[in-house]
C-alpha cells in the first residue's frame, strides 16, 4: 500500500487527520483548554477579589477570603433575601385578597341564583291564578352591567385578562447563605482568622502583589507556594505546610507555637491555587460544547 500524506485529499477515506482538522477550522466539535499556571489564582489570594488578601479569613472547607470581600457578599446576599421575602409577602396577601374575592363571588352568585329561583316561583304561580292586569311584563336588559358584570371589567383587551397571560409564582425564599466557591451554607460567625508569617523584612512596606515568595511557615520557615500544600491551625490561625502537620504535629497534637492541645477539627486544610500540573489540582480543564461534525 502506497503512503500518503496527512494533507492529502485524493484517498476515498476520510481520515481521521482530515476529520480533526476540518472541524478546528470550521468550528465543529467540543473545545478542550487546560489553563495554565498565569490562569489560576495564587494560594494567598481571596477567592472573589483575586488579590492578596489584607485581612485574610477561611471558611470550614478551607477557601480563603478577604474579610472584607466576604462580609460584603454576605450583606448583599442578605439584603438580597430581604427583598425576596418582601415581594413573596406581598404575593401571598394579594392571593389572600383573590380568594376573599372569589368566595364574596360565589356568595353573590349563590344569592342571584336564590332570587330566581324565588322570582320563577313566583310567576309560576301568578300564571297559575291567571294574567294579572297590573303586571308590566318581563324585559331582559341588554347591557352588561347588570347580574354582577359590573364588579367585572368587559376590557378583553387588557393584557391582566388575556387567558394566556399567567403570572410566575414565587417560591418562598431560602434565608441561608451559600459561600461562593464550594456552595455550602455560611455564616459571618464560623469565619476564621488567618495569619500569615512574612518571609521578608517586615518593616518592608511595599506591596505584596509583586513578591513571588511572600509567606513561610513558621516552623519550618519553608517558603510557602501555591505547589506547598498548606494547613491553617484553627485556635491561633497560623499557617503551617501539611509536612509540618504530619510530620511534628499529628504525633502529640500539640500547636508547635502556643503549646494548645489541637484536634482533627483544628487542622483545617487550604485550598490552593494553581500550579499548572494536572496532578496538583482540580477543575483545571475547561470543556465547551459546539455542534457536532458528521461525515
């Protein structure tokens, strides 16, 4: 068999070389991407605001925040919740109000009903004893404001009385906040503070965003990286590497700084940022979904 080229056209088989080139070019297929180590944030860095943190904090599950980006979602998130509650309130009285108004419906129509009933009754029986000379006659009334109608706008053009206009319900709103990252419930009050030790002069005053190597640990004084997986002591909020953990602290579980007894609830482990190695972290690849090539 005589080879051919990737580029060749003139083979009746449609390669699969062919197949994948064709669908980069015309935009078929799904669209796979790994970020890279420049597309993910650093260790340190609040998980909303993306910059180091000034007054870093950590929920439970380990995602780091600045204090004041956290709290500030918080209240919105709240005040959002407020405002959801007050129009689901005031869905729940007009519903009360619509009922009240059916039920005063069909005691009007109950009592029309009644009065006919009463009125055929009663012609029935002047019929029976004869024509009365003193009776007017039955006339039917042509417009629409009588029998009830009245209390019914005629306007078929509004679009509240349309039949295909229906109004979405609210559902009662959910009072619990979620945190943004990991979807969990929660609360201003299970915030933990974080202390970072500077790997630099701390009478250094200049910014932190262009440092590369901002934080050590400060028991081991290892340079703290987004590819040093870290642990924050919950009673102090002292960051410390997870080699520290296993190898000094779990063995009598005492905080290697102050000496406090710690449990497996004070060891909570941080979440890191990026290294660019499929190894070390997760949701790394983006995956988008496009039309599918068919041959």
């Amino acid at each position: 068999m005589t080879r051919h080229s990737k580029n060749c056209t003139a083979s009746s088989v449609y390669s699969y070389h062919e197949k994948k080139k064709d669908a980069k070019a015309s935009g078929y297929g799904s669209l796979k991407l790994r970020y890279g180590k420049d597309g993910v944030k650093d260790f340190d860095c609040c998980s909303l605001s993306l910059h180091p943190c000034r007054n870093p904090v950590v929920t439970p599950d380990g995602h780091l925040f600045d204090k004041e980006a956290i709290l500030e979602y918080i209240i919105m998130k709240k005040n959002e919740i407020s405002r959801k509650i007050k129009e689901y309130e005031k869905q729940c009285k007009k519903e009360q109000s619509e009922l009240e108004e059916l039920g005063e419906a069909e005691n009007r129509s109950r009592l029309e009903k009644f009065l006919k009933t009463e009125a055929a009754v009663s012609s029935a029986s002047q019929a029976a004893q004869g024509p009365s000379t003193s009776s007017k006659g039955n006339v039917s009334s042509v417009s629409n404001m009588v029998q009830g109608l009245d209390k019914k706008l005629p306007s078929f053009w509004i679009p509240s009385l349309t039949p295909e206009n229906k109004e979405s319900k609210l559902q009662k709103p959910d009072k619990t906040i979620f945190c943004p990252i990991s979807g969990k419930p929660l609360k201003a009050k299970d915030l933990i503070d974080v202390k970072f030790t500077l790997a630099v002069d701390p009478d250094d005053k200049g910014s932190l965003e262009g440092r590369r190597e901002r934080y050590k640990c400060p028991v081991t004084d290892d340079i703290l990286r987004n590819n040093v997986p870290c642990a924050v002591l919950k009673p102090t909020g002292d960051v410390v590497t997870v080699s520290c953990v296993e190898t000094l602290i779990k063995k009598d579980m005492l905080h290697p700084l102050t000496g406090v007894k710690l449990s497996e609830k004070d060891i909570i482990i941080l979440n890191r940022g990026g290294t660019g190695f499929s190894s070390a972290n997760e949701q790394l690849l983006s995956k988008k979904a496009r039309p599918v090539l068919q041959a």
